[in-house]
C-alpha cells in the first residue's frame, strides 16, 4: 500500500509491483508450500550445526591460517 501510494503521488516511476519483488496473494500460498521443503531441510542443518558447535566464519580462518602457513614453508 506505501508503494501504491508513493506511485499514486508521483513520488516514485509506476511500475507493477512484481516487478518489486512482491506477488499477489494466491503466488504466495503455492510457493509456501514449496519453502516448507526448504524449511525443513535448513532446520536439519542449523540442528546438525547446533550439534556438531557449528561456529560462523570458523572454515574460512583455518583455510586462511592454512594458506598462511603454506605461503610461510614456501618462503623459507
């Protein structure tokens, strides 16, 4: 409605709001159906995640500590 608004004011170019990134009402309850899949899958893994002490950014810092201490054998 904000949107709709804004374009009816001449506050912003008219243009379709799916184009926007927004669906009509009945788009959403098929594709709800669909991030239910989705859902559970990604419940899986921050379960496995939450389990396993999953911290974010940790693979990145061991690749990086990694390469680091490659690039220091390969200088010597």
């Amino acid at each position: 409605m904000y949107l709709e608004c804004r374009m009816a004011k001449e506050l912003m170019a008219e243009q379709p709001l799916a184009t926007l990134g927004f669906r009509e009402e009945h788009d959403k309850d098929e594709n709800n159906n669909n991030n239910n899949v989705t859902d559970n899958t990604k419940n899986a893994r921050e379960e496995e995640n939450e389990k396993n002490g999953f911290v974010a950014g940790a693979r990145r810092a061991r690749q990086q500590h990694r390469e680091m201490e490659e690039s220091r054998r390969s200088r010597r």
